[in-house]
C-alpha cells in the first residue's frame, strides 16, 4: 500500500503556495498563491496530485484515511461560507475541478453546481429569490454529471434540451423558464434512470465522491494522454482536484462572467485584453450563443468593478512577473478570481513581452532569455499558415515535421517535374518516396517536399532542412505510383493525381487536401533584441552546416559565426559537375580518373571561393567526399540509356559499373575515408580546390575585391582507425604545404576528424597523436553505428519506440544522451587527454536541437553547428544552457 499514515493529502488554498505545483497541480498552486496575495478568490480546497497516484495504486480506490482528510476540509468550507454541502434551505454548492502540475486546458473533466438535488433545488430557488436560476443550475449540474460521471452520451441531453425548446417555441436557452427548466430535469433523470439503469444521486455526499473519481478517471482518458503525448510531457504522477465554493455569474444583471489576459496574447501589446458576459455562467462565454463584449467597455458600464479588474490584473502580473490569464465572477457587484494562470501567447508576442518586461525593470535579461522555448522560434522564421484558415483545415495524413514552414503547391512526382514548373512561376510539392542526391535541383525548386519513407535525418529531411524548405518526411500512409502519377493516402482512402494542389506543415508533419493561405514570417526588433541578448550569455560558438554560399548567407544572417559542416559531395550534383562525377567513376584507370577530377577542380574551387567570402573570415570547416560513389549513379533503365548514350559507352559498360559499385550495406560500405584510401586522387583534388580557393580570397577575393583572412578546417569523414587518418593526413599536408609554398604566403590551416563511428570513440586519444587538430562529432552516423539503427529505415519503427518511452526522445533528433551521449564523452576525456586544447564541435542534425546543444554546452564543445534556419534556436539554447549552468 502506498498511502502512508498521517500523510497530507488535502489543503485548503490557505495551507498551499504557487512553489506547490507538483502536488497541487498547476491551478491549485495559483489559487492558493492568490489567496495569500489576499486576492478574492472563493474558498475551497486541493486534493492532491498523490492522491491521484494512490487512488490508481490502490485499484481506484479513495483510502478511509483520504476520505476523513476530505470530510474535514469539507466541514471548514461549510463553516467558511456559512451553508451546508446540500442544504435543504440554503444549500453550499461547489465546482469539482481537475488541475495538474503542467497545464493542459480542457483536457480533463469539470463538475459544476454540486450539491443541487430535489430539495436544496428549492432552497436555492427561495434564497435568491430566482426560481430561474435555481432550476437551470440543477438542469446544467445534471447534465454535465450525467456525461462526465455517470458516462451518459451527452447527445441525449441535448436531444431533450432542443425538444423542450422546440415544443415550447424557445430560440436560446435563455428563453426557457423556471417550468420549462423543471420539465427539463425530469426528463433528463427518467432518461438517465433508463440507460444507466440508476437514479441521478441526491445525496450530495455521493455527488462529490463520484466527481472526484471522475476527476481522477479523466487523468487517463484517451484526450489527457494524447494531450501529454503531442506536448511532451512526462513524469507527472496525476491531477489534483479541486473544490471550491460556487459563485454565480448569473444571478441578474449585476452579475456576469469574463475571461481576460493583462497583455494582450496575439501581439503582445501590454494592455489588458479580455471579454465577459453579464447575466451568464462560464459556458456560456465559451459556447458563443451571446456575443461577448470587450473588458474596455467595462469602464463605462461598471467603472468600480472595472477598476478593481484592472487593480487585481497589475497585483497578480507584478507578482508572476509574467503575463496572466485570468477567470472572473462578478456576483451581485462583487468580483472574484477564479483562476490566474500564466497566459498561452503566440511566440512573437512571447518575445515582444519577454523583451517589454526587461524594459519595465519587471524581469532580467536572463529571465526573458529563459522564457521562449528556443524550438518556438521556428515559428519566426519561417511562412506558416495563417492559424485562421487552419484552424477550419482537416488533415489527410500525417508524416514526420522534418523541416519546418508552411508550403502549397501542385504535386509533381519528379524533381525534374518539380524544376520545370518551377521555372514557369509555379509552386510545386515534389512528393517522392524517398529523394536522393539527384533530386537536388528538385528539391531547390519545390516549395515543399513530402515523403513516404526515411525518419528525422533522411536524406530528404536533412537537405530540406538545409535549404529551409518545408519537408513532411515518413509519411507511411500514402502510397505513391510514379507511373500512374497519383498519390493514395490509404486511411483516408483519397486519392490524387499530378497538378492537384496540396498543401504541408512542416513544423507538425501534417499534409492537407486543399490550398490554406500562407504568412511570411517577421523578424522583429524584439526577435533581434533577445536573440542579442542570448549572445551576451552563451559560451560555446555556432555554426552552420552550408554547402552553398546562398545557404551560407542565409546562416550569415541569422547569427552563424562560420561553417561547421560543408558536404562537398552536395556541391557535385549542379549541372555540369555530374557528367565530370560520372566521367570520374566510370574510369578504368588512374590517368582518365584524373582528367575527369581535373575537371571538377574549378567548380569545386569556385564554390569554397563562395563560401570564404560569405564567411568573411569566420571558420569554413570542409568535409570531404563522403557517399559511396554508387549515389551519383542512375538507377532507373531510362537514365541508364540516357546516360550510356551521354558518356559514350555501352549500355551494357554502364550496368557492368552500377552492378559493380552495388553495395548490400551501402552505408557500412565504401564512403567516407574509404573511398580515398582507394582512390586517393578525390581527395588530392578537394585538397587543390580549398587552398587554391583560400590563397586566392586571401590576396583578392574575386567576388568583392577584398582580402579575406581564411583558416580552412579540413575534415576527414568516417575515420574508424588511426591509421585511415594519418594516411590520409599525410597526403594532405604534403599538397597543402606545396600549394603554400608556391604562393610565397604564409597561411594557417587545420586537418581534423569527423568522429561518427563508435570504434574511433576508443581511440580517440591515439587519432589525436596522429595530428587530429579537432573534432566534429558526426552524431547522425554516430547513432546509426552506435544503436544499430539505419537512418533511412528508422522511421518505419521509431515512432512507436517513442511512443513506448524505449527511446524518450527520437535518437536522429535528440541526442540519445544516456547512450550515444557516453561515447561522445569518452571520445572528448581520450581526445582531451592528448591534446588539451582540442576543439570540439558537432555537426550530425542534433547540433540544433535544444537539450542537445545543453549537453554540448556541459561537455565542454567549442561549438555546435546546425543548418541555417536552425542557427537561432541553437543561440537561444546555448544561452539557456549557460545561464542554467550558472545558476546550478
Ligand atoms: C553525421 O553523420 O552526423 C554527419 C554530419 O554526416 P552525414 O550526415 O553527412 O553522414
Ligand atoms: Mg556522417
């Protein structure tokens, strides 16, 4: 048995403050806090969160222990307010409300007017002399126990409700009398006797004791746990409940009820924000049968309420130190709170506020640093939907939100499709089952980009990512056949064909059927500001994985302070370059493999002049060849033909060499260094193109006539053994030192690692003796190798992983810290040990996901490096981690 003796399980908001969330929930907390802020709020009492636990612990069961804590509380509240729970003559009636430590609004149940029956009915009806509101209390206690409590359809109220209406010629509910009310509540008990077989409970006792199991009940209904799921949290033991003496907003024309926010949570403009209804009950507001009006206009109608609105509003803000949402009653000219919460926003108004409240002197910089999610920030930067129109949208399927923004176009089932259209002005989707290197051109093109297979860090995602266009990748339910050109999404049983528009959200992987308008996205002042604020704080740097000056300028722009990651191999599918690459794999010997590099030498050397001269001087960190060569070559019989034709060799030739180059396990194959221990004139010639490149931006910059200091950073892919490095070290410095001679210069420059298989981690020390000047974590194969988990199969699997807590998070997105995150900490201790200075960074995706940037902050890394749109968020959680780690 869990429940201890003497434990506490229930507080009266007078015993409890807002430190207090974790057992008393979110709301309890607050109430409690307002109360000792001598806030009026109406009295009641928390049961706690534990309870919930022990209630589930024990078979759903409430302890006696519990019960008798509960009975005491109980009769304090009676002796409070005067009245007792079901009083014949003057009857107390209480809200029994759900409340956990993190908020999740509407997704729990809710009992209002308790401890209404027959009889207290009419004394309610006779102590207020509101006969009305006495019998639409009881009508409204009824039916909402009957749904949430006893568990019956609430469609069969409402089917009762509009019958009476209709028979008595009612429009609203409001038109409905004390009578028609009354035949109401004997209809709705003679219904419930019938399907549950059971009376309604009179006795109000019961009333409360059913409420609060089914308070307890809804902490695992199929919404509560959804809502948990979609929003990441975990780790919380249940719902506290809470029960507080009812007030009413309907009791006549000096009563009402409203809702309001002290700034205001679209734009963030710090004026009070709200709505309310005289003569109404909270439902009402909400079901939007009378139109609302405006808290401003409070000022005329009832200036002394409205003043003291205002008052509690500034009181409970100064005192959050954040902006509050608030529930109020006025009953009978008298206002209460009923709760105040820290108020949901849109992410620019969180920023405007965060950054409004340090000039108010009512927070610190660090405060307002803190208070955005860094995720948030995508929001910001990229176009979304217009939140209007998509809230009216339905969506067809659901993929993985591998790259954020709002696309809509036509669907076309190839990039070629996709560049064409492009090219005539049109917004296109390239749907894909999967995208490879040759879709680039494509994927340049498309708006968006949606797949049906590949997770988190396919190649589709990552190139998406990179270029900042939306991208919905693993999308498993849709079925597409290229030859027929249409697109099944198999639950929904939909079916399209090429040039139907769709439209996807990349931030949550949802593809709609139809057109849904987009915005751009606004830089503001107030974004500028924090994110230099969070500069001011953060200790460890952040780049930005570029391969294009165009994406460098992007990075640029949002703050990176160089290159951490550039795949050369990207840089090999424009244009021309592919007919060099083919030309290069298709040799049989070493003199034509050289003249076809030779080709490629001033591409390649024309686009790292590109990226020193966006850099301007801050670090370019180039990565050398790294897919296996089989990549560049077609796969389809059409291409094939084509291609044989193009290069003037046989069909035949062409299939020999694809069949040849066939890998069963392409990416434990020949890449990475491997490819250069074999065919080492690759690499000589990116080694040419890089100091070639850096020698002549150092002199004069041919874009800017400009002399821009340059220190490239060499980076070997794939290293397992010491060896592989120091071979192919070796063969680049004797290039570069020639190169550098021969310019007369002097020029520094470095040759480090990438450590991504889980063997370089063990010797780690001993690649650093071998002249590794950094380090860069490559943790998308770092996961692949470590957990055994195949990037471009994972999405088939890893969502139910995670749904299951094998993995908490996605491993491709967030570092897998307990596992993952062990090699990479012996990989630094070993690397340290050799060389204290070493310089370590990452450039896998996780480089811009915030827990990951955390950890890379505590571990000591020199810098993270992310793709361009992801360069702020990494800022914001960079910063983050620093003042965190200060604080600790
Ligand atoms: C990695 O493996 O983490 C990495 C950055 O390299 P790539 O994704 O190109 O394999
Ligand atoms: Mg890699």
């Amino acid at each position: 048995m869990v429940q201890k003796k003497n434990k506490k399980y229930v507080y009266s908001f007078e015993e409890g403050d807002k430190s207090m969330k974790e057992i008393l929930g979110g709301k309890g907390a607050n109430l409690a806090e307002m109360k000792s802020l001598g806030i009026n709020v109406p009295p009641g009492f928390t049961i706690s969160t534990e309870t919930c636990k022990t209630y589930y612990d024990s078979g759903k069961k409430i302890l006696p222990e519990i019960y008798s804590q509960i009975e005491t509380k109980l009769k304090d509240l009676e002796k409070k307010i005067g009245k007792k729970l079901g009083d014949s003559e003057d009857p107390l009636l209480v809200s029994v409300r759900s409340g956990a430590a993190a908020s999740m609004p509407g997704m729990m149940d809710t009992i209002l007017n308790l401890g209404l029956n027959d009889k207290s009915v009419v004394g309610l009806a006779n102590k207020t002399g509101n006969e009305r509101f006495a019998w639409d209390s009881y009508r409204r206690l009824i039916q909402m126990f009957g749904d949430v409590v006893l568990e019956v359809d609430h469609d069969k109220f409402e089917h009762i409700l509009e019958s009476v209406k209709e028979s008595v010629g009612a429009k609203f509910d409001t038109d409905l009398n004390a009578e028609d009310l009354k035949t109401i509540v004997k209809k709705y008990k003679e219904m419930i006797k019938k399907e549950i077989k059971k009376d309604f409970p009179e006795d109000p006792k019961e009333q409360l004791d059913l409420a609060i199991k089914a308070v307890f009940n809804s902490w695992n209904n199929y919404r509560a746990v959804r809502y948990r799921e979609i929003n990441n949290i975990k780790g919380l033991i249940g719902t506290a409940v809470n029960i507080q003496a009812m007030v009413f907003g309907n009791l006549g024309e000096s009563s009402g009820t409203g809702v309001c926010f002290t700034r205001n949570p679209s734009t963030g403009e710090a004026k009070f924000y709200g709505e309310y209804l005289m003569n109404a009950q909270g439902e009402d507001v909400v079901a939007g049968i009378r139109t609302p009006l405006a808290v401003s206009t409070l000022k005329t109608k009832n200036p002394k309420i409205y003043k003291e609105l205002v008052d509690v509003c500034n009181r409970v803000e100064k005192h959050y130190k954040d902006m509050q949402d608030m529930e109020f009653t006025i009953q009978e000219g008298v206002l209460y709170i009923l709760q105040a919460r820290n108020g949901k926003r849109t992410v620019s108004a969180g920023v405007k506020i965060a950054v409004d409240m340090v000039k108010e002197k009512l927070i610190t910089k660090e405060q307002a640093v803190l208070r955005i999610e860094p995720n948030q920030l995508n929001q910001l930067l990229h176009k979304q939907f217009d939140p209007i129109a998509l809230n009216k949208a339905e969506a067809v399927a659901q993929g993985l939100p591998a790259s954020p923004g709002a696309a809509v176009g036509e669907i076309v089932f190839s990039a070629q499709e996709a560049l064409e259209k492009a090219n005539k002005g049109l917004d296109v989707i390239l749907v894909r089952t999967e995208t490879s290197p040759e879709d680039i051109d494509g994927m340049h093109s498309a708006k968006g980009i949606l797949t049906s297979r590949g997770g988190m860090t396919s190649h589709a995602a990552v190139v998406a990512r990179g270029m900042g266009t939306c991208c919905v990748a693993g999308c498993g339910d849709m079925v597409i056949d290229e030859k027929s050109k249409t697109l099944i999404f198999k639950s929904k049983g939909l079916k399209f064909k090429a040039g139907d528009i769709i439209s996807l959200d990349g931030s949550t992987g949802k593809v709609y059927s139809q057109k849904i308008n987009t915005q751009e996205p606004e830089l503001s002042g107030n974004f500028g500001k924090l994110m230099s604020w969070a500069d001011e704080f953060r200790k460890i740097g952040v780049r930005t994985n570029a391969d294009t000056p165009k994406d460098a300028k992007t990075a640029r722009k949002f703050g990176a302070e160089g290159i951490g990651l550039c795949r050369t191999e990207h840089m090999f599918f424009d244009g021309n370059r592919i007919k060099a690459v083919r030309e290069m794999i298709l040799s049989n010997d070493l003199e034509s493999r050289k003249k076809a590099l030779a080709k490629l030498l001033p591409f390649q050397k024309e686009d790292f002049v590109g990226l020193f001269h966006e850099m301007d001087g801050f670090p370019v960190t180039v990565r050398y060849l790294d897919p296996p060569l089989h990549e560049f070559l077609p796969t389809k019989e059409k291409d094939i033909v084509e291609l044989a034709k193009e290069m003037k060799v046989s069909v035949e030739v062409l299939k020999n060499k694809i069949d040849d180059l066939h890998e069963f396990n392409p990416m434990l194959g020949h890449r990475g260094c491997r490819l250069a221990i074999t065919f080492p004139e690759i690499y000589d010639m990116q080694t040419n193109a890089i100091i070639e490149a850096a020698i002549l931006v150092g002199q004069k910059c041919p874009i800017c006539g400009k002399k821009h200091k340059v220190t490239p950073e060499i980076m070997i892919p794939l290293v397992a053994t010491t060896k592989e490095f120091s071979i192919l070290k070796q063969r680049i410095v004797e290039i570069v030192d020639q190169k550098i001679k021969e310019a007369k210069i002097k020029m520094d420059y470095k040759i480090g690692t990438m450590i991504e298989v889980p063997r370089a981690t063990m010797v780690a020390d001993k690649i650093v003796e071998a002249g590794a000047q950094f380090f860069s974590f490559g943790t998308n194969d770092l996961t692949q190798m470590g957990a055994g988990i195949s990037r471009d199969d994972a999405g088939k699997f890893l969502k139910e992983y995670v749904a299951q807590e094998i993995y908490e998070y996605d491993p491709f997105e967030s570092l897998d810290q307990e596992g993952i995150g062990e090699l990479i900490k012996i990989a630094i201790k070993k690397g340290k040990t050799a060389k204290k200075d070493l310089k370590i960074g990452i450039c896998g995706e996780h480089g811009g996901e915030p827990k990951t940037v955390e950890f890379c902050h505590n571990e000591g890394f020199s810098y993270v490096s992310c793709s361009p749109f992801r360069v702020p968020i990494a800022r914001l959680a960079a910063a983050q981690a620093a003042i965190k780690s200060k604080k600790k």
